[in-house]
C-alpha cells in the first residue's frame, strides 16, 4: 500500500465517491478494498441488486470497453475479475434471497479434447460481471456432458470454447445433437476460440462467433434484449 492508497477511507466517502472509487479499485483488481466498499453500502441500505448494477457492473462495463479496445490485456482484466468475484461472493446469497432479476443464464465449457481454459474463465467472470449467471462445466466437454447441464440448469445460453484446430469441429457434433433432438432453438449458442472465424460459426450452425470476452458480454446481452422485447411483444 502506498501512502497515496493509505489517504482514501472508504467508509468516509458518500455513495458517489465511493462508487467512482470501486470503478478504479475494479480497474486496479483491488480484491480486499471491493469486498470493504460492497459491505460499506450493504450498511447503508443499499440493496444488493442496486451494489451489484450501479457498481460492480459499471466498473466491469469499463474493464471491458478498455479491454476490448486493447488498453488493457488478459492479466489486468483476470485480476478485475477476482476482484469483482469478491464483491459476488458477498452479494451472492443476498440477490438469492431477494429474488433479484438477472440478465440472464450461460452454461459455459471447452469442447470435448481440448483442455483449454483462459479465455472460456475470462469470459465466464465478465459475463458474471454483466450480470449474468454462469454456470462453468470446465474442459473436455462430451456432448452428453453439455446436454446434461442443458437439461439441468435451463440456461439461456450454451458457450462452447476450443484453441485446437483438431477439437473445433466438436462444436458442431453438439450442434448437430440439439438439431436431432428438437432442441437447437431452446438456446442461443455462442462459439469462441482463437483459431476460430465468423465463417466457421456461421458453418456450424452457431448463433455467434465471439473474438474475446468482451465482445461474448456484448452479443448475449444483444440476444437478451431481443428476446425479452419478443416474450414483451407477445
């Protein structure tokens, strides 16, 4: 801690301050001083929902822009994230109990082969950060294995990642799998990985090719949105 660090009592600032604060303390993957300011407004009668969207989503909002935009790289963002991950494991058990609205659910996991895990992680913890529920099934992923959380967890979204030429095609067998059994459109399916492209999402059969992280958060908050304007429409 440097003396600069040392100046700012959290519990001092007003609401305002100390949300600026946690954007910057979320930028700089400040882990222990997130954790204090989630419990400082906890105290003043924040709602959980309320801390989890107007602070730790906003300053993940901006983590992500400057991420996209190649002004911060994937340690910087990793340690965002478990900064913000400390802020969730507080607000957690409180939004379970109040119910609170999510934008959505993701069951999220490396094809079948491919023990690959840094960008399926960084896009599970910023698609946290979006608000997001995730669930993580990790490496090596059979189709069986994403049929089951399919059908267990009823999320909105599957995300399937690979970083080997030889695994990129499993995506397909699991897509070709949910057409079989009737159930491709019960979900939005999203594809990543660095030798992927566009065109091979497209040939798969994928809802969307997403490049990196932030731009995973970008297209399921799209196809959110579009959905709830659908159910709204009809």
């Amino acid at each position: 801690m440097s003396d600069q660090d040392d100046d700012i009592i959290l519990s001092e600032l007003d609401d305002d301050e100390l949300v600026q604060q946690m954007f910057d303390d979320l930028y700089d993957g400040l882990r222990e001083e997130i954790e204090e300011s989630v419990n400082i407004l906890l105290e003043r009668n924040w709602e959980p929902y309320r801390v989890l969207t107007e602070a730790l989503v906003g300053g993940m909002t901006i983590v992500g822009k400057d991420f996209r935009d190649g002004i911060l790289f994937v340690p910087e963002v990793l340690l965002a994230a478990n900064a913000m991950k400390g802020g969730m494991a507080i607000l957690k058990p409180l939004l379970a109990e109040t119910g609170a609205p999510r934008v959505g659910k993701m069951v999220i996991g490396t094809v079948k082969g491919d023990i690959h895990d840094i960008g399926k992680n960084l896009v599970g913890m910023m698609m946290e950060g979006a608000g997001f529920e995730v669930v993580d099934l990790g490496i090596n992923n059979s189709v069986e294995k994403y049929l089951g959380a399919l059908e267990t967890e009823q999320p909105d979204i599957l995300g399937m990642s690979a970083l080997l030429t030889t695994t990129m095609p499993y995506m397909k067998v699991v897509i070709d799998t949910l057409i079989e059994q009737g159930k491709r459109d019960n979900y939005v399916v999203l594809v990543g990985g660095a030798p992927l492209n566009e065109e091979f999402g497209r040939a798969i059969g994928a809802d969307a090719y997403c490049r990196d992280a932030a731009v995973a958060v970008e297209t399921a908050k799209d196809f959110m949105a579009r959905k709830h304007n659908r159910m709204a429409a009809g």
